[in-house]
C-alpha cells in the first residue's frame, strides 16, 4: 500500500512539474511575441507633396511652350503653364531707366502681359473654382490671321486650395485642324533659351492668368475633310479649340476642367469692335515682341502700339497702364535711336566677313602639371634635404 501512494504521489508532481512548465513556455511565447511588434512611429510615412503656397519657383518658365508656327494637323496640342512674374517688367524698367533695352529674349512676352490686371465680360464658369473668358478678332500682329484670347481666372467662391495651387496649373489646348491650319502661341518666342536661364521667380498671388494665340485659319469650307480625319471627328463643326485644365505637378493625368469649347462664332469682323482689356492686351504682348524682335511680326510697329494702348486706356487716366504707355514711349525712343540700331546691325554674309583669327595651340601638359589658374594656389614647399646614403663597405 505504501509502494503505491508513493507512486500515485510521484505521478502527481510530476504532471504539476509539467503544467509549471507548459505554463512558463507559453508565457515567455507571448513575450516573445510581444517583443518583435513594430513600432508604429518608424513605419514608413507618406511623402510630403510639393508646397502649393505662394513663394519662389526655381523651375522652368515655360515647361511645354513654344514659340513658332505650328500646323495644326501635326501638332493640335499645345500646353502652358500658368507660373506667373514680375521679375520680367521690373528688368524692362530698369533697363529704359539706364537708356537701354533689355537682351533679345531675355524677356517674355507673356509675362509682361500678365503683369497687369484684367476685367472681362462673358465669364463662364466651368466649376467651382476656376471660369473661362475668351475673344477673339483680327490680329493687329499679322494680316489674314486672327487674335485668340484664353482668360482662366479663378472664381469669387474659389477653395483656399484652388488660390494657393493657382500658379501650378497648366493648360491644355486641342485645335481643330478642320477650322484652324496654323497657330502660334505668342510671348513664347524662345522659350527653350527663357527657360534654361537660371534666375529665381517670385510667384505672384494672381487670380487669373491670360494667354494669347495667333491663328490662320482654314480658307477652305469647314464640312471639308482633312488629312487627319480621326482629330477633326473629335470636334463640332464651329469648335476652333478645347480647353482643359490640370495640375502642373502631378502625373495622374486629373483634370479639374476638360473640355471647354471654344466657338467661331465669336469672331469679330474688325479689331476694333473687341473690348479695352483685348485690345491693351494685344499691345502689351506686342511690346515684348518687339523688343524680342520677333521674326513672326510683320505688320506692328512702336506707332500702333502705343495708338492701340491709349485708345484702350481712355477710362484710366491715372494707373498701371498709363504708366505702360509711358513705358512703351521710352522704348519707342531707345529703339529707333541711330546708337541701338548699331548695336542689332544685321551681321554680314560670309563673304564679306572678315576671317577669324586662328587659335592658339594648345599645349601638352606634363604628368602632375597643374593649370595656370591653379597654380598660384599652391605655395612653393622647399625641398627637404635626404639624407645621403652610407657607403657599403666592400668588405665582409
């Protein structure tokens, strides 16, 4: 009996001895467990997006323009975007101060025209944030072509977001090739060499921005088929355009207006039937063409410019824009004067150039030899005398 209740007792500690032990393991398990859970603050965070608050834009001007005639069954689509500055009409100013022009296309135009403010009529509003204006009328640049003004301004019940994100914007056009054959996107006259120029930009707090087109249109009837039929499928039979907007900055393809139709029927018969701010507009841009020497102006001079400019400004006798035509005076003067006119002669064909002058050769440089401008960087080190060797004994 004894023999038993020892071997009962003993089977009992052990499975207690078991159960401590089975216990401790799931324990530890747990802690285990616990112990490799990540720490949710070095989880990755989301990116940051671009600051969308006015300030400084260190990219390009002009990302997509361009400046030269395009046919539009090639090329339909043109894009701009709508970073605004006065950095532009501030380095006019301060040139005609020193009795000179600016550099060829060291300026441009669509930044001068953006520089002044802007009333129209005939606003439409393509959503709750942004509106659309457009005009157009016989261009004073170029005759047989046609002047179209884009006006995209931002509504009175804009979002905080939609105000501050106002100079990321970029513009899509799509002409129609049935009804348009070329057009030009003025004030982009060089815009591959405005672009790369290295210069900080402040941007400004405009609520609107304002571009300008030159268009030859389509002589032939607008039922008539093109070559590229599948383009022109895309448009009503009075449609010259479509307008879209979209953020500059983002990849996504979003569009926060698509599609606005701009008709023919608006067309003026004369130039000046069109409102003040068209025709002021025309004169502004034309200004900056001029001063560019633009190869795409024919027909515009100082003269109508500033006859333009002051039948436009009539209603303001004392502003921004009487101080332009002032501008546009001084620059008149400078340009026509005999000392400037020297200064843009024309170079002379190639054979009545006189030959450059042969460079010099160009030296071989010796191994560890440094330039000349280097060299005077570097202080002349005195040798340090060696040691001379013992003689070695001949002996052993």
């Amino acid at each position: 009996m004894k023999k038993q209740s020892r071997s009962g007792l003993y089977q009992c500690r052990l499975l207690l001895i078991t159960s401590l032990i089975a216990t401790s393991l799931c324990v530890n398990a747990t802690e285990s467990v616990q112990a490799v859970t990540p720490d949710p603050i070095t989880l990755p965070k989301k990116p940051a997006y671009p600051p969308v608050k006015p300030g400084y834009y260190h990219g390009q001007i002009a990302i997509n323009g361009h400046g030269g005639n395009m046919v539009t069954g090639e090329t339909p689509i043109s894009q701009f975007n709508l970073v605004t500055s006065s950095a532009d009409y501030q380095l006019l100013q301060q040139a005609v101060a020193q009795n000179t022009l600016p550099s060829r296309n060291s300026i441009s135009s669509h930044q001068l025209l953006n520089t002044f403010d802007y009333e129209f009529e005939g606003f439409e509003e393509v959503s709750s944030n942004y509106a659309i204006a457009t005009e157009i009328a016989p261009s004073p640049y170029n005759q047989g072509t046609q002047l179209l003004l884009v006006n995209i301004a931002l509504t009175k019940d804009a979002s905080d977001k939609a105000v501050l994100g106002f100079n990321w914007l970029q513009a899509t056009m799509k002409f129609n090739p049935r009804l348009v054959s070329e057009y030009r996107l003025v004030g982009f006259e060089k815009a591959y060499q405005i672009s790369t120029q290295n210069r900080q930009l402040t941007v400004s707090n405009a609520r609107q921005y304002i571009v300008l087109y030159e268009l030859r249109l389509n002589e032939v009837d607008a039922n008539s088929q093109t070559d590229n039929s599948s383009i022109s499928q895309r448009f009503s039979a009075t449609e010259l355009a479509e307008v879209s907007i979209s953020d500059g900055r983002s990849t996504s393809g979003q569009r926060f207006v698509n599609q606005f139709p701009i008709d023919i029927n608006q067309l003026q018969k004369f130039f000046e039937q069109t409102t003040d701010g068209f025709r002021f507009a025309a004169a502004v841009a034309g200004l900056g063409q001029l001063i560019n020497r633009s190869n795409y102006v024919h027909d515009f001079d100082y003269n109508k410019l500033i006859q333009i400019a002051k039948e436009a400004t009539k209603d303001e006798l004392n502003g921004k824009r009487s101080q332009f035509i002032e501008l546009a005076e001084s620059v008149a003067v400078i340009a026509l004067s005999s000392e400037y006119q020297q200064s843009i002669k024309k170079p002379q064909p190639p054979h009545q150039r006189e030959p450059y002058p042969m460079p010099q050769p160009i030296k071989s440089k010796r191994i560890g030899e440094l330039p000349e401008a280097k060299q005077q960087l570097i202080l002349p080190v005195e040798p340090i005398p060696l040691p001379k060797p013992q003689p070695v004994s001949k002996h052993i």
